[in-house]
C-alpha cells in the first residue's frame, strides 16, 4: 500500500475509543518499521469550509465531487492522525473490517500532505513519517 491509497475500515477506532466505518486516507509509505499514517475523511461540512483547498489553520483539506475517487464532496481531516502497523491492516482485510477503495491522484495526496505540514498541530515524529 502506498501513500494515496484510500481504504474504507468497517470497525475502524476512533481516539475517544469508540468504534466506526470510516474512509480513511494512508499518508505515507512506509519504511521499514515506520507506521502507516493515516487520516479520516467525511461528507460533512466542516467549519462552514466550502472551498476546495488546503485550510491548515483547521486541520481540513477539501476534495471536491468526482476529481479524485470521491463522488461526494470530502473533508480530509487532520487533527487527529492514525498510526497502523502492516500487520494490523492485514489481520484487518483478512476479518473482512478493511478494503482497499482507490488511491488518490498523485498532485492530491501531495497537495494533501503539504496542507498538514503546514498545521501547527501536527506533532514531528508525524511530520518524520511524511518526509
């Protein structure tokens, strides 16, 4: 799996320790014993953001519908990042909890990347993993 690669968790965790389906987006390829980085995306306006785009200073980066895999437009969300380790997706896709659903085109997830290395509240072991 690589950086772009979008993947729909069917028991996916969130922080708070509920459980969910998510879309989720890998941030990174890993090297390794890296992590996978990942980050949620939803279909719900956030922060009265409407515009396509990186807003940084809110942790969100807007895909509008139909450019990238997203019919819907999608709020790419980076306050709170996901480490994985390749075993856990594994032991994931094999309980039938995780697909793999495209892959971003490859000016977005960078456009996406450079958007969360511009945040304040991205910690640096996180911003290690995407260089």
């Amino acid at each position: 799996m690589n950086k772009g690669t979008i993947l729909f968790h069917r028991d996916f965790q969130f922080h708070n320790g509920q459980s969910g389906e998510k879309l989720i987006i890998v941030l990174n390829t890993p090297k390794d014993n890296e992590p996978y980085l990942c980050c949620k995306t939803t279909s719900k306006p956030k922060f009265n953001i409407d515009k396509e785009g990186c807003h940084s200073e809110k942790n969100i980066y807007v895909i509008n519908p139909n450019y990238d895999w997203f019919k819907m437009k999608t709020w790419v969300q980076f306050h709170e990042l996901y480490e994985f380790e390749s075993q856990k997706f594994l032991q994931a896709h094999f309980k039938n909890s995780l697909d793999v659903k495209g892959e971003l085109k490859a000016n977005t997830i960078g456009a996406i990347r450079n958007c969360i290395k511009r945040s304040d509240d991205v910690s640096k072991y996180h911003l290690s993993l995407l260089k």
